[in-house]
C-alpha cells in the first residue's frame, strides 16, 4: 500500500512539475528563469531537509556548499567544457567532500552551538572567497566567463562570442518551444527542463531515504540521541552522513546556478543564503517530502513578485477611491513591497510558525481533513 502511495506521490509531483509553465501561467511566473530558480532552490530545500527535516540538526552554513558547487562548475566551465554535465559532476564532489570536513568537526557538538559552529564555516568561507581565495574565486568581481579560457574538450568558438553552457550542444538558453495555449504565451526551454528532471530525480532519492532503514535511523537521532545512544548505536556516522548528503544536494544546486547564470560571487555564501533555506523549509513543512519544495517556490515566487511592485504600481491599484484614500493605502503598503518586501515575508512566516507549526503541508493537510468532515467523525467516535 505505502509503495503504491509513493509511486502515485512521484508520479503527480513528476506532472505537476514538467507542467510548471503552463500551470504558473496565470500567476505571471512562466518565465523560465524564475522557474529554473524554483527547481533549483526545490533541490537545495530537499537536501536541507534530510538533515534538518531528519534529525533536527538546523545548520545555518548551507550557504557554503551552495556558493563552493558553484565555483566548481564554473572552473570547470572555463578549463574544461561548457557542458554541463562535468561541471555538475565536479560541484556535486567538492561540495561533498567540503561538506565532509565541517561536518566532522561541527557534529562534534548539538543543539545551538552545532547551528553556531555551522554559521562560522559559513562566514569564514564567504570572507575567504571574498578576499583570502582571490585567484580561485576572483574576490568581490566574481568567477566569470572569459574568452581566454582554455576549454580543452570544446572546438573553438567565434571571435569576439562568449559560448554558452549546454547539454550535449542544447543550449540551456534556447526556447524549444513557444506555443500559445489559453491565451498565455509560454516558453519552454531546456535549461528548465534539465533542473526539473534534476528536481524530481531529487525527490525521488529523498524519498527512498525516508523510507529506508537509514531514514528510521535518522528519525531515532531527531527523537531522542541521548537514548539510542545508550542502546549502543552510535549516532554520529548518521548526523554524518546526512549532513554530507545535504551538502551534496546543495553543491548540486549550486551547480545549476551557475548553469543558468556562467557568473558567481561571493554573495552566493552568505549566512542570509543560509537563512533563507531554513525558511523554505520549516514553512513548506519540516519533515515532509513535499514542504521544502512549497517553500521553495513560496518564497521565490514572493522574492519575485513583492520586489517589482512600485509605488506606480500601488497607485495603480488604488485608484479606485478618492486621492486621500489612495496616497494614505500607498503609504501603508509601500513599505512592505519592493525593497521591504521582506517585511511581508516575515509576517507570512510569523502567521504560518504561529498557526500552522506544520507548515504550508500541514495546512493543506487540516484543510482536506475539515473539507472529508473526518475531524466531525473522529470526535464523534470519541463522544460515543
């Protein structure tokens, strides 16, 4: 029955996925650089949530996997080939292995100071690129694309043109298609469509890893370390491995950044990157398979939207009253969009934290049991 649930769970998270176009037509979102940026940040929220969503071991320095998968790819970009699938390889590996190193040392604690000491590699590694590490990351101008690269394993491109990164020579640029259907013009291209099979290859993984013995594991640790370790299992090889997986998961993000965007900096491991995947996934819902992927586009979608509205727009959307009513609506809203649109995501997850400690699954969750009246039959069978 729960590997028939499963499979039925891939397969609508699968459509649902590849059908992203078309499904966020309506809401103004089609375009496919903020959908690339929701499958992406969907697989650095997965990751994120095997250790945290797992074992309850909230690190703040995800940041840094992120920004090194990205450095990866993109000297791979520049000394080897434009396509993408070594520069994924690559970020995958290191991002591993750096994962490994301060994983060792910061499992060596839990609770706060493993969050602090998770936060500190995080910074260490921002200050370091940003100026220690200059010749490998190029500080604050960032690792770019130059027509000077070597490119061993690409044939010589045309004088003056930067190439671009790609699949076996299709583009991730390139619209493939550009039907009209409903009265909304969409693009697909195939950037979107390599992170999205990305995205639900990762949803699969983290789903075999919720169902396996590892997973029970990383389960007992989040229930009660103190315990299984005295049962004579030791804890830390798990926290390990799941915060190495994790951080793999984030080099692999990272990775499709640089896919997407040839151009990295320093910005990418800052401890608010950090920050913001926590967000993600406590409010798309801790624990769950499909709440860091809601986060996900939940706050990318916000990020976009909020940001652009002006106080143009707002006026525009007011103009419905007399002056005073519309210049009193502006000045109460304004601060809470464009540059402040923080604020307003602040106040959603305050809203979600207080009433709904589940997240956004949890909501929908109360919902579907209010709308089957399941609520009204189970106290009824407690009356009774």
């Amino acid at each position: 029955m729960n590997v028939m649930k499963d499979r039925m769970t891939l397969l609508i998270f699968a459509a649902v996925v590849l059908a992203a176009p078309l499904l966020f037509a309506p809401t103004g979102a089609a375009y496919p650089d903020l959908l690339q940026r929701f499958a992406i940040y969907g697989i650095f929220a997965i990751g994120f949530n095997i250790l945290f969503g797992l074992t309850g071991y909230l690190s703040f320095g995800h940041a840094a996997f992120l920004g090194v998968g990205s450095y990866a790819a993109m000297w791979m970009f520049k000394l080897l080939s434009m396509n993408i699938i070594p520069a994924l390889i690559l970020s995958v590996i290191v991002a591993g292995l750096f994962s490994l190193v301060i994983g060792y040392i910061s499992l060596r604690r839990s609770g706060i100071y493993f969050s602090i000491l998770t936060l500190a590699f995080a910074e260490m590694s921002y200050k370091l690129a940003y100026s220690v590490l200059t010749p490998i990351t190029n500080g604050e101008t960032g690792l770019q694309l130059d027509l000077a690269d070597s490119r061993i394993m690409d044939a010589p491109i045309a004088e003056g043109t930067l190439p671009s990164t790609n699949l076996f020579g299709f583009e991730m640029k390139e619209v493939f298609w550009n039907p009209t259907i409903l009265g909304y013009d969409l693009q697909f291209n195939y950037g979107f469509y390599v992170c999205a099979a990305l995205l639900i290859l990762s949803f699969y993984i983290s789903m075999r890893i919720f169902r396996s013995p590892f997973g029970l594991m990383l389960r007992a640790v989040k229930t009660n370390q103190t315990r299984l370790n005295y049962t004579g299992i030791a804890s830390r090889p798990y926290t390990l491995a799941a915060f190495v997986i994790s951080g793999m998961f984030a080099g692999l993000a990272g990775g499709l950044l640089a896919t997407m965007d040839p151009s990295v900096g320093a910005e990418r491991m800052q401890w608010t990157v950090g920050g913001e995947v926590v967000l993600m996934v406590v409010l798309g819902g801790s624990g769950t398979l499909i709440g860091p992927v809601l986060g996900a586009v939940f706050i990318r979608y916000f990020n976009s939207v909020l940001s652009q509205i002006n106080e143009q727009t707002l006026h525009g959307w007011f103009a419905f009253g007399p002056d005073w009513l519309t210049n009193a609506m502006v000045f109460i809203v304004e601060p809470f969009v464009g540059k402040g649109w923080e604020l307003t995501l602040g106040a959603l997850f305050m809203i979600v934290v207080i009433f709904l400690p589940g997240g956004l699954v949890d909501g929908a969750k109360r919902i579907g049991r209010k709308l089957s009246g399941a609520d009204r039959r189970a106290a009824k069978v407690g009356i009774a």
